[in-house]
C-alpha cells in the first residue's frame, strides 16, 4: 500500500502546484519557477513508486527508503495545501473593496517569498531521496501493467450473485422443520471457511417464505423483540466466542420462546459448533466445478463473445479451478478479469496465481492478488475502508466524501464533479464484490454496504501503520501513523493516549462506533486538546459526543476538509468556523438545539456538502447562502419568520445553487421571506434534486398566496419522492394538474397530507413510474379523480403501495362513481380490475368511503376505522372477479394479510374472497 499511496500524494502534489495562478511579480516568479523544480522532481520519484508498485517483494532497502519518503512527501502535501489556501483566500479578498485588495497584495508579496523558500528546501529534500534511490539502483519483476482501462466500465448488478445453493437452503429449511421440538430452543451451526457463503445461505434461509410461516418472530442477531411463549428464529452470524458459559447464559434469556424454536449459527470454527450446537453441525462446502465456472462468467465476460473466445475460456477456467469452490473469490478475481482491457487479459495468462485452498490465509492470497490488479486510486480507495470495523454498515455518501476529503479521488473526465468520480469508484469497487451486502433505498439507491471480514483484513494488511483501527487507549499508533479509527466510545474521562498525541500529523480521526448517552461525551478541554495537537486533520468526526460548544481554537484546523457535529448539543457555531476556507463537508444533523448558522458561512467558498437534518430549533438561513455555488448537498432551507433581508436568506437565493442533489427539505414555506412570484421557478433548474418535502408554517399563513408560491416551486422533471404537507390553498398549480405528466416525468413516490382547502387532487394515475401514493388528512377531499374511470386502460401501472388516511369527506374513486354505482346492481360493475403491481392497501379513518377500485393482486390489504361497506365490496368484488376469471394464474386471491381494526357492523367476514 505504500506505494500506492504515495503516488496518489505526489500526483495530488503536482496537479495542485499546476492550478495555481500567480501574479507576474519578481518574488511570485521565484516561487513558480521553485514550485516547476518540485513538479519536475515529483515526476522523477513518481516514475520509481509506480515502478515499484509492480513488484511483487520489496527488498528491505526499498522498505526503509519508502517510509523515508513517506514522510518527505507527506511534509510537502501539506506545504502544498498551505500555498493553495492562501492562493484561496486571495481570491475570495479579491472580491471585496480596493482597499483591501491592495493590503492583501503587499501582504502576499512576503508571503510568496517565504514559500518559495519552504518548497525550496522541500525539494532539497526529495532530491536526496532521489539521489538515494540512484545509489541503490532498482531490480525488477514486473507484473500485469496497472493501467487504468480505457474501455467503458458498464455495472451489472451489484446484489451478490446467489447460484448453486439450492440444495443447501432445502436441506437447512429441512433441518428446521425436522429437529426435534420438545426442546424450547434448538441450535443449528453452519461451519465453512470464510467466503464459501455462510451468511448469503444463512440469508437467505432467514427470507424463505416457508420459514418465514414457521417462525414468529425472525430475529437477525437483535433480540429486542418480544420473544416470550413464540416460536422465533434467530440467526447469529459471523460468531468466533469460544467460551460455553457464555453460550449457556445466551441459551438461558432465550428459554421463554415457544418450543420449536431455532437458532442458526454461522462460524468457521469447528470448536463453536460443538459448544453451542444442539443438532449437528451443517457443513457448507464450496460450489461445484459447473456452478462455480456458471458464477463466474456472470461476473467476468462481457458478452457472449467473451463466453465463446477460447483464451477467454481457458483463462477463466484456470482461475475457477485456482478458486475451488469459494464463492468470494471467484466474484472479486471475476470482477478483476471483467474490467481488463483485451490486451490486460492476454497477459493475465502468463501470471501465475497462488494456489487455493481451504484455508483463510490462502484465500487471502487471491484477493491479494485481486487488489494488486485494481488501479492505483481503487486501491486507495479501499484501502482507507481499512478504518471501519468488521461488519460495519458504511454508508455511501459518507465514505465518497472522505475519500475526496483526503484527495483520494481523481477525475475522469473534463467537468466531472468529484461527487461523480466518487461514485464511480464506489460502484467499481462494488460490481468488483470488494464490498457486499448493499442496503437499497425507496429511490433504488444505494444506501450503505459492508466489507466481507476477509476483505477488511486485507485493507488492514495493505494499509499497514499508515491506518490504525485502536481503541481508547491508543493501541498500534506510532509516530508514522495518518489515519485513525477509535472503535471505542469515549466517555467523559478518556483524555487523549500519549501514543496519539506523538501521531501529531494524523489527517483522519474517526468514531465510527460512537453512541451518545449522558456519560459519553467527549470535555471541553478533550475537544481544545484534538483542536489544538493535531493541525494536519483533513477529516474529523466528532458525532454523538456530547459537545456543547465548539471552541474557537477550530479555525486552527486549516486543511479540514471534513467535519462531523451530528446529533450533539450545541447550540451556536464559533464564527471562527467559517474561516475554514477548505471544509467540503458539515454535517450537523440531529443537532436538535442548534439555533442558528454562523452569517459568515456564505464565505466558505469550498463547502461542498452541509447537512441540518431534524435540526428543529434552526430558525433561519442566513443572507447571502447563494453565493455557495458548489453546494451539492443542503438537507434543508428554513425560511425565516421575518422580513429582515440582511439577516434572512429568502427563497430566492436557492435560484443559483443548481448543483444540489438527493434530498432538500423546505421549511416554513408562507413566511415573510418566502414570498416568490410564479415566474420564479425556483428550483426547476436543479436536474440532480431526487427528493423535495414543502412544508408550510401554518400558524403564520392565511393561504392567500400558497398557490403562487406553489406554482414558483416546481421542480425539475427528474425528481423521483415529492412530500407536500399543511399547503392552504384551494388548488393545486397547473404544473400538478393538467401538465403532470411532463413535469413530474420519473416520479416514483408521492405524499399529500394536512391541507384542509383542497378539493381536486391531480390525476395521479397519469404518473406512470408512481409506485408509492399517501394521501392524508384532507379534509375537503370528496373523491380522488374527477375523470371517468374507463378513460385509462393502464390504471397505475406501477404502484405498489397505496395509503389514504383521514379523508373524513372522501366517497368514492371517480366523482361518477359515487352517486351512480349503487344503482348497477353488480359490486364488480361499480369497479374495474387496476392496480396491476398494487401489493399493499391502508385505509384509515375514511369512514364515508364506499368503494374503491378492484385490487386483484394486493397482499396486505389493512382496515383501520374504516366503513364496513367498503370492506364488504373489496372482498365480494374479488371474489366475483376470480370466479369470472377464464385464465388459471387469476383463479387465486394473492391476499396474504388482512388487518381489520374499528369496523363498525362487521359480525363476520365472507368467505368469498379469503381463499387463500
């Protein structure tokens, strides 16, 4: 990893020194000509890393003159980011009156001669250690060349590929079924070695539909559910603890659950299984030499050509059988092969790969091997994953911007964002299998992913002292160390360990399993001390610690790219925390009694991303907050209550932050700074905006200008959730009702609660990608569509939820409908089949509702004081809708839950409808 490293700090060095323009003064060409000498040298000593990259040993000389270098050009980083801020605060000065201007120049004129003596000597420095170099001279072995692939990278999917299992999910649900229930609690172990799919079995056991039947509840590790006189599953898995107290003990707090129930155990320890074990143990061998070689061409070839190419074949069948059967292996060295270039593959025939066999050490071997193909800025990209512990859940977003915070991430292309170039490494590393067990939000973006332990062990191997993962005591920190992960909470003792106070240029300090209670909370004095010792951080976390106050000693931290406040106490930011001209990230969310945001936050020109989820005490934005054009993320715009325009930003000022993207939330709408005009179209021109939640401020509106603030608040076609909540006008904007289907094109979630004035809601089944409609506590509402109900012969073609709650008012779907469908005679008349994906139903507190659309696929269908007439005609309409139906597939109800609370007059249910 060193090298790897060490390149990424040199290119950094030099890309950085080439964007910098200087002002054609005597001292200003010194220091360009010196800062040309260093570039000149960086490429010399780049040139020898990327050799040595290549290598597979390094002699002990290579060793210590790379851990040399390591700290000479950490040093010159770092004097490179001090230029670069400089150079940054003279343009923003630039920007305010002549007089400060010209202040600011004579100032930088010293400035510019004392730099060019730093980097001066800098490069005197990396001289000698070029010249170091030379003496030894260089032996080489070169490996595959590591060159970035040209070629498109296409992403398949990234859910971990399930094949060959088949046999052992039956086998494991047998063992359910069949072990023997007259103990209350049974357990099952799963051995394997680590990556042969101990968990993704376990997995998928735990989802089956018919275990799912047996068992209520199903724990996954968490026990906090209700478990007395129930037959449950529980799964544990990844267990190493080999103490049988301790297994007693567990086994004693479960003896309340019904008999019959079970626990399934994942280990690679033989030892465990027969501690813990109450049947025999299920041991999970590796796939089969066919589904092996199946898995891995779903992974590895690109097209059918490549499954049809000979040499294609015959390399891919030797790294198969090098693979035996471990599932792990296979994904990440076909994930490899599938980004290589025609050329990068050829040579891949001539490498030799280790053998594999049925131990970790030996699988750690090829995923070694399998990192050592990924390019230099994916490896450092892993590589810092390193600093979360096993089984953590990272999420996305989160992990992309300390990636850019410590310059990990490079642009592909001209104008690409490094938000995008981010992702794109991210989704590389993913298709790759280097990370696992995705969680998938409602948008269908990734959320949050894991690393296999096999993985994490990897990424600590390679990232060596450079990461440490320590607790509170600072265990396996040395001077050398840059990047640290406490994976303890702190409590108001800790005080900082003497081995990381000597770590006194560390560029990250995490606390991933930081948990706030009243005794875990990092001192005034601590959080001075952290300020004050390490100058170098480029990110610093210091969530769910306690902190009241930030003290001002924070403006010290100049290179700090990134800071994390989450859910602590603070009431005030210092003003000193605006000087921080380098910060791209500030995340305050659940910082519940945060009052304001400092007024000179519109001069942090760099920040990138700013969070204030639930900051519920926020009162306003502050003037000026459209001058952060490079914003990409702002969670949420609080109108202020008053007129003061030198201290409330209006709505006005998000007409220049078009670069946001995922969530905005917008609070206050109908307040003094709020107004806006309909041709303002204020956030149209935001195209990378995926979700917008409006929010009026009751008390301080009458309604009468909500519908041309509306209307000026449309969004971009694009948006996918759109939240609107206690709007008090009596329509809705043309832009949501004739125009719908071109304004709100890739909607796919849609909620409307708490306005009391409107009657005509928009015609929501013209929303083609809809999948989730809550409607709510519309009390003027007497029926969803005014159009006819055989107008459209594709009702809802993709909505799979649908929620109506406290429409008091609401009679019928169509307005038609509600006063000539008693008169048919035929309940299935009075509705036609629709809803083709439609899988969930809650009707709450819609007692004067009598019927709806027929719903033939529901599978949970809820009831919640509700009229017992509409009940009745949803189950007799079905059922006459299955008797009628001439095909097979229609000739059973799909209804699987039905849940009736507060029906009024139901005595009994019919038994038509309930086949199922």
């Amino acid at each position: 990893m060193a090298t790897t490293a060490l390149i990424g700090i040199a290119s950094t060095i030099t890309q950085t020194l080439s964007t910098l323009a200087l002002p054609y003064v005597q001292t200003a060409i010194d220091l360009q000509n010196e800062s040309q000498k260093l570039m000149n040298t960086l490429s010399v000593i780049r040139a020898v890393l990327m050799d040595l990259e290549e290598l597979k040993d390094l002699s002990h000389a290579d060793q210590d003159w790379l851990e040399k270098l390591h700290d000479v050009l950490h040093d010159a980083d770092d004097l490179v980011d001090d230029f670069a801020t400089k150079t940054l605060k003279n343009r923003l000065v630039a920007q305010r009156n002549v007089i400060a201007k010209v202040n600011n120049f004579f100032s930088t004129l010293g400035f510019y001669a004392v730099m060019a003596k730093r980097i001066r000597d800098i490069r005197g420095r990396l001289d000698d250690m070029a010249g170091d170099r030379a003496k030894f001279g260089l032996s080489r072995q070169i490996i595959v060349s590591q060159a970035r692939s040209t070629e498109e990278v296409h992403f398949y999917v990234y859910e971990p590929y399930v094949v060959g299992r088949e046999d052992d999910k039956k086998q494991l649900v047998g063992l359910l079924k069949n072990t023997r229930n007259e103990e209350n609690v049974s357990v099952i172990p799963i051995i394997g070695i680590g990556g042969v799919g101990k968990t993704t079995l376990a997995q998928i056991v735990y989802n089956d539909e018919e275990v799912n039947r047996m068992f209520e509840p199903r724990m996954w590790v968490s026990v906090s559910e209700e478990i007395s006189r129930k037959r449950f599953l529980l799964v544990l898995d990844n267990v190493w603890n080999k103490n049988r107290d301790d297994w007693l003990n567990l086994k004693g707090l479960l003896l309340s659950g019904a008999r019959g129930s079970q626990v399934i155990v994942t280990t690679r320890m033989e030892v465990v299984a027969t501690i813990c074990g109450t049947a025999p143990p299920y041991i999970l061998e590796g796939l089969s030499e066919e589904t092996s070689w199946s898995l891995f061409k779903q992974v590895a070839f690109k097209s059918r050509a490549d499954m049809e190419n000979p040499w294609m074949v015959s390399i891919g069948k030797e790294m198969v059988w090098k693979c035996l059967g471990n599932p792990l292996a296979i994904r990440v060295l076909g994930g490899i092969l599938f980004r290589k270039s025609e050329e990068e593959r050829r040579r891949l025939k001539d490498v030799k790969l280790s053998d594999i066999g049925q131990s970790g050490n030996k699988i750690l071997q090829i995923l070694k091997f399998s990192y050592d193909h990924l390019p230099s800025h994916l490896k450092r990209c892993f590589t810092y994953c390193s600093l979360f512990p096993k089984g953590y859940a990272m999420d996305k977003n989160t992990l992309i911007n300390l990636w850019i915070a410590q310059g990990l991430v490079p642009s592909f292309y001209k104008n690409q964002s490094l938000e995008d170039a981010g992702n794109e490494c991210f989704m590389e590393l993913l298709t790759m299998s280097f990370f696992q067990d995705v969680k998938i939000n409602g948008l269908g973006n990734v959320q949050s992913c894991k690393m296999h332990d096999f993985l994490n062990d990897l990424a600590r191997s390679v990232a060596g002292a450079v990461n440490a993962v320590t607790d509170l005591d600072g265990t396996d920190i040395v001077e050398r160390t840059r990047h640290i992960s406490l994976c303890s909470s702190t409590n108001s003792s800790w005080k900082i360990p003497e081995a990381l106070l000597k770590a006194d240029r560390i560029r990250t300090l995490l606390l991933p399993v930081q948990s706030m209670s009243y005794d875990r909370l990092i001192t005034k004095s601590t959080c001075a001390s952290i300020l004050a010792c390490f100058l170098c951080l480029r990110a610093l976390d210091l969530h769910d610690s306690g902190i009241e106050v930030v003290p001002d000693s924070i403006k010290k931290l100049q290179r700090l790219r990134y800071l994390d406040l989450t859910k602590n106490k603070l009431r005030r930011l210092p003003k000193s925390i605006t000087g921080l001209l380098n910060l791209q990230t500030l995340r305050l969310s659940y910082c519940g009694d945060l009052e304001r945001l400092p007024k000179g936050i519109k001069g942090m020109a760099s920040l990138r991303h700013l969070e204030l989820d639930e900051c519920a005490n926020l009162a306003y934005m502050p003037c000026g907050i459209s001058k952060l054009t490079s914003l990409h993320t702002l969670t949420m715009f609080i109108v202020g209550k008053g007129d003061d325009s030198a201290v409330h930003a209006g709505l006005h000022e998000l007409n220049s932050l078009n670069y946001i993207q995922g969530e905005l939330r917008i609070t206050n709408l109908g307040c003094g700074r709020g107004a806006a005009s309909a041709e303002d179209k204020i956030l149209k021109g935001k195209e990378f905006l995926q979700s917008l939640r409006l929010e009026w401020n009751q008390e301080a509106n009458d309604g009468r200008d909500d519908e041309v603030l509306l209307d000026s608040l449309q969004p971009h076609s694009s948006l996918k959730n759109l939240f609107i909540t206690r709007y008090q006008g009596a329509k809705f904007p043309l832009w949501m009702m004739a125009q719908l289907p071109l304004s709100l094109t890739d909607l796919v979630e849609l909620t409307i609660r708490d306005c009391p004035n409107c009657q005509q809601l928009p015609p929501f089944y013209q929303l083609q990608r809809l999948k989730i409609l809550r409607l709510s506590n519309l009390s003027s509402v007497e029926h969803i569509d005014d159009n006819d109900s055989e107008e459209s012969t594709i009702f809802f073609p993709s909505l799979r939820e649908l929620h109506l709650n406290n429409l008091p008012n609401l009679k019928g779907w169509w307005a038609r409908n509600i006063s000539g469908a008693a008169a048919t005679g035929s309940t299935l008349s009075m509705v036609k089949p629709s809803f083709p994906c439609l899988s969930k139903t809650t009707i709450e507190f819609c007692t004067n509702l009598a019927s709806l659309p027929l719903q033939m696929h529901v599978e949970e269908l809820s009831f919640h004081r509700a009229s017992e007439k509409l009940l009745r005609q949803q189950l007799t309409a079905m059922a006459e809708s299955l008797s009628a139906a001439s095909s097979s597939s229609l000739s059973h109800s799909k209804l699987k839950s039905l849940y009736i609370l507060g029906v009024k007059d139901m005595d009994y249910l019919p038994e038509e409808g309930l086949s199922n």
